[in-house]
C-alpha cells in the first residue's frame, strides 16, 4: 500500500473515531464544467444542536522535495475547492489534513502561517499512528 493510501485510510479511521461518518470517498466537485475530487466529505452530527456539521477533507503529506512548491500546489487546489463548495454544498466546511509532524516541522514557519491566514484555508491535524485528531485550526 502506497504512503498516500495510509494516511488516506489512517485518517478515515481517525475521523469515524471522533464520531463522523465518512459520506463520500472521494468528494466529487463540479467547476465550472470541470471535475474536480477532493479526499473526503464527511458529517458529524451534534445531538446537543440536532444538525448536522458537514466537512469535505483534502489530505497532504508534504513530503516532496520542495515543500514550497508543496504549498503552492495545494493552496490552488484549495482555493479551487473552495470556489466548488461556494455553489455545490455552502454548508460544507473544507479542511486541508496533515499529520502532527508535519504540522511541528512545517506549518510553524512564517510562511506557512501567511498562506494559511491568507488564503483562510482551516487544518485538520492529526496523528496518524494514534488515529486521533489533535487540532482543529479555522480562519
């Protein structure tokens, strides 16, 4: 099984563990004509609110030899799901996925911060051996 497909399924099982239930894998996006897919939809349901919070999830490794060139691509990729989401499902909230060490190496730096805040992309980080999320970051 490939590096992507582990977290892939590590991070569906983290999910189900918090309580969502994984609706789509993956999530098929329409823009402007054009097919776009992103890793997960999922939905948790709050008793205390009786409605539902809905999520689509792209996850990422960061593990090319340019993490800049990383970010780069996944900021467009998010941005273009975002614009998806805007007309297909507004109520669905997106999350760009990474594990913990990733976040602790990379998404510290100044640079990272800036895209983030920039761009209002939310993260979802977690650790994929305990299968636990341990953040939740939203702009």
């Amino acid at each position: 099984m490939s590096r992507r497909d582990n977290l892939h399924y590590s991070l569906c099982r983290t999910l189900e563990k918090d309580g969502w239930k994984i609706t789509n894998d993956p999530l098929i996006l329409i823009l402007e004509e054009t097919l776009l897919r992103a890793d997960l939809g999922a939905e948790k349901f709050f008793i205390a609110e009786k409605e539902g919070r809905k999520i689509a999830v792209e996850i990422k490794d960061f593990d090319s030899p340019s993490v800049i060139s990383e970010l780069e691509k996944t900021m467009g990729q998010i941005q273009l799901y975002q614009w998806a989401l805007e007309t297909q499902e507004p109520e669905r909230q997106l999350f760009l996925a990474i594990n913990q060490d990733i976040y602790i190496r990379h998404f510290q730096k100044p640079i990272f911060q800036l895209a983030l805040t920039r761009t209002k992309i939310n993260l979802l980080v977690y650790e994929p051996e305990q299968e636990v999320i341990t953040q939740w970051l939203t702009h």
